[in-house]
C-alpha cells in the first residue's frame, strides 16, 4: 500500500488529522493496533471538548455531529450524592466556557464514521525505514507482517508513542523533559454502573462513600438508565484499588455506597473487570524537545499525546492534542509536492507546538493539582493558600492580578497555553513583590513604634 500520509494512532488526535487531510484531498491512512470495542473502561476516558477541542471540530466539519450527540455544559455543575440518597447541587458555572462530554467510544465511533473502512488499518507500527519514502513495518491484526509506503508519517500514537522512540533513535533529542505533579501516579479506574432512571445522564455525579471518599461519574451520552461508567482516581494503595474477588468488591461497595444499591445495579462482569484490570497510572507531565524532523527526505511530525502527556487535572489532555492537529494545519502548504514549502511548515509546527506542550506540562503541577482529595500536607496547604490569594487579589485589582490557571484555562475565546503560564509567572512575581513591600512597610513601622 502506498499513502501520502501515514498517521499512526487511531486516538481522537489521528484520526482527527486523517479526516482534515482526506479533506485536503490528501491519501491518508490511519494506522491502529486495537479494536474500537471497550474491553476496559479504565483505558476508555470521559472527555470535555471545550473551546479549544471545539474549535478542531468545527475545521474539520463535525461540531453539529458532536454537539447532537455529546452533552452540553457550560461551567462545571456537579451533583453531590450523599449515602443517604439525597442530592445536592453545586456550581461553579463562573468557572468553565462551553463544553461538550462524551466518552471516548462514542467520540472515535464519530469520528471513524467519516472516514471509509480501508482508511483504517488494524495492525501495529513495529518500525520505519527511511529513504525518500517511509517504509513502514506493521504486524496486522490477523498476526500477519505487512508494510506501507508513505511521503509523510505523522506519530499519533500515544504517550508510549513508537514513531517517538524510532525518531530518538536516529536524534538523540525526541527525549521527553518531565515535571512531577501532585497527581503523578494515581490509578484510574472505572467500572461499568447501570444508574437507576431518575439519575440524570447529563450531570456530573460526586458520589460520596459513608467514610467520606469520592466516586464520580461524568455525563453520559446515551439515555437514562444506560450503564455508564463509574470512576475513581486515587493512590495505588487505596483500598479499592486491592479488591482480587469482585464479590469482595461488591461487599464493600455495599458498605460503603448504599445510595448506589449495588445489588441491583452493578453487574458482576463490570466487577469482575475493574478487578482484572490494573487501571491507567497519571503519568508525570512530559514534552518531547523535539516535534518534527526530516528523515532521509520525509517529513515526521509528532501530535497528541505522542508530544505531550499529564495527568488530567485540568481537562486538557484531549484539548491540547485537538490544538496540535489545528496547530499543524494552520501551517500546512495546499501544495504538499512543493518540498521547501512543506518543510517550512514542518519547522514552524515544531516552534509552535513544542513550546504549547511544553507550557501546558508547566501550568498541570500549578493549575488544580490537589482534586484527588490528598491527605492534608505542607503543599496542598501552601498550594490552597496561594490559589485563594491569586483568586482573591484578581477580583480586588484584576489589572494588576490575572486570574488563576483554573479560570484562565476555561476563557472564552481561549488562551494559548504559553500565555497562561506567562500571565501565572506574572502574578506570582508580583505577589512576591507585594509580600516584600508588606515585609518591609511592617519591619519599618516595627522599628519606628519601638523607637
Ligand atoms: C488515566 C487517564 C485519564 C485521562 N482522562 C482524561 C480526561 O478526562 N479528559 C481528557 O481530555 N483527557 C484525559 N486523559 C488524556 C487523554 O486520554 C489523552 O490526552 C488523549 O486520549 C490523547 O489522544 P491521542 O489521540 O493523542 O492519543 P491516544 O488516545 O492515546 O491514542 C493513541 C492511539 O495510538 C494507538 N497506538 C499506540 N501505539 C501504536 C502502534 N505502535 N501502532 C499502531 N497504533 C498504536 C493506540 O492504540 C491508541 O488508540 C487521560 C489520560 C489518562 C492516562
């Protein structure tokens, strides 16, 4: 098979890119190594498009496709669900533009509907060689060896990206540079939970356990009553995450959660699965140096996760790949034979999207890391305080004090990531600058008093 462009990854950001390149009138073909099946609602995550992943929708012609099927909110509306039964609702409405909720099978359902079944290949990249073209070596679903030609290869392909390891091998600097986070290393876990009808499908869910833990369950995108999956990130020491026997799993739900009745409601395969499985550990937040490189003649590109990857504290994984994918077709030449021009917006896409990637992984350990309800420490009380100080200070002098991360993340129309972390420095500058003129105005009346 011989393409113009091979993306590997069949994620929200490929094929997202292969539906904008189809349109370029471009061969493009996705190269994916699962099926679109669920098998683990522990890899399958609930996103939020918000007006950045919006944005890309829009480009590439599916925002009526998405805002038909996904659920509608602006600001962030949760329902506090207490063991007793009773709801209570809490908003934070001030604090979120518009979004759009569904899970990622429904989101990957869309978006492969628009692309025809040979543009899809099942298989998994294994590796590339280089010359004039990229040959490319793919063990197919069926076990078979097979290999595609291409002009371009796009790596699309996750935070354990292979195109970014083939890349590092030949450059030594496609490494990843990573910061840690309070979050780094939380296991993520869902099961499957078939809500009774009165639960509202288009609410967030904090569901509240008799020893005061926290379950959730985002909106869902069908209808009410259909199973949707029930969510939990916390240490891997949790207890929890320890359960072997799913009946021992229900015992304790049961316990813990009588408002979900579990006996009627959560069936023993979904048990049994969040059991088997080991869940998805928040990995710490990490850019690649590099995004984009030509080898041997071929343009390579890195997107998405395959670029950059954090926990989700911030809503912004699926956002930030979406910003990648305009991000690159902003750049990209109308005539792709035209090598000078094509290579002139491969470098500009890595000027641009590294220093995104890199300021993104920067605002995740500043931004709301502390959502996990960590036990109480000397960070989380220095990180409480200065977030209510940053919120405080931008409502008294907002032409002084921008707002904090968490607000400025939700503006509408949106900020560059690099703008954030800026405007962030900014403030913590200033307010560093405000408690050394405090200090010195209280040390000078000290000793003015004294005398
Ligand atoms: C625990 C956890 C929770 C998260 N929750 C959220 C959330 O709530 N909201 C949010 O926005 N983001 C969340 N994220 C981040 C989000 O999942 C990613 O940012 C997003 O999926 C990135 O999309 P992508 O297309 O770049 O990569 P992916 O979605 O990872 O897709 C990459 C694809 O490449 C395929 N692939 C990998 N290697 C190969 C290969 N060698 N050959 C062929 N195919 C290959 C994979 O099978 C996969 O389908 C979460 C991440 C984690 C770890």
């Amino acid at each position: 098979m011989e393409v113009d462009a091979l993306i590997v990854g069949g994620g929200p950001v490929g094929l997202s890119l292969a539906i904008a390149f189809k349109q370029h009138g471009l061969r493009a073909v996705v190269l994916e190594k699962e099926t679109t099946e669920v098998q683990d609602w522990s890899k399958a995550y609930t996103y939020r498009l918000d007006v950045r992943g919006l944005a890309c929708m829009e480009r590439i012609g599916l925002l009526s496709d998405f805002a038909s099927k996904g659920v509608k909110q602006v600001g962030f509306h949760v329902k506090v669900w207490k063991p007793d039964g009773s709801c209570m609702e809490k908003s934070a409405a001030g604090m979120g533009s518009l979004g759009y909720t569904m899970q990622r099978p429904t989101m990957i359902k869309i978006l492969e509907s628009c692309l025809s079944p040979g543009d899809v290949v099942r298989g998994a990249l294994t590796d590339i060689n280089f010359d004039g073209k990229a040959i490319v070596q793919v063990i197919l679903k069926d076990g078979t060896e097979s290999h595609i030609t291409a002009s371009m290869v796009f790596g699309c392909d996750g935070r354990h990206s292979r195109v970014r390891e083939i890349l590092q091998k030949i450059d030594s600097e496609f490494t990843m540079s990573s910061v840690g986070t309070p979050s780094t290393g939380f296991v993520y876990k869902a099961m499957l939970y078939r809500p009774p009808q009165n639960v509202d499908p288009k609410c967030i869910y904090r569901i509240v356990s008799m020893s005061g833990f926290t379950l959730l369950m985002f909106p869902h995108d069908g209808p009410p009553g259909e199973p949707r999956p029930l969510q939990m990130a916390q240490a891997p020491s949790h207890r929890l995450h320890s359960f072997q026997a799913p009946s021992d799993l229900i015992d304790f739900l049961r316990a813990e959660f009588p408002q979900l009745e579990v006996d009627k409601h959560l069936d023993i395969a979904s048990a049994e699965a969040w059991c088997n499985t080991r869940g998805t550990a928040f990995p710490r937040a990490q850019w690649c140096k590099r995004a984009s490189a030509e080898v041997s003649g071929v343009p390579v590109a890195l997107l998405g996760d395959a670029l950059h990857c954090f926990p989700p504290d911030l809503g912004q994984g699926i956002n930030a790949g979406l910003v990648d994918v305009c991000c690159l077709l902003d750049l990209f030449p109308s005539d792709v034979s035209n090598k000078d021009a094509m290579r002139a917006a491969f470098k500009a896409y890595e000027a641009c999207a590294v220093k995104e990637a890199e300021a993104i992984c920067r605002l995740i350990p500043v931004g709301f890391p502390y959502q996990y309800q960590q036990p109480f420490s000397l960070s989380k009380f220095l990180f409480m305080s200065s977030f209510l100080i940053r919120m405080v200070a931008s409502k008294l002098l907002p032409t002084l004090f921008f707002d904090p991360v968490v607000v400025n993340i939700q503006a509408d129309p949106p900020l560059l990531y690099s703008e954030i972390l800026r405007r962030h420095q900014q403030v913590s500058g200033r307010l560093l600058l405000c408690s050394g003129v405090f200090m010195a105005v209280c040390a000078a009346s000290w000793k003015r008093f004294r005398i």
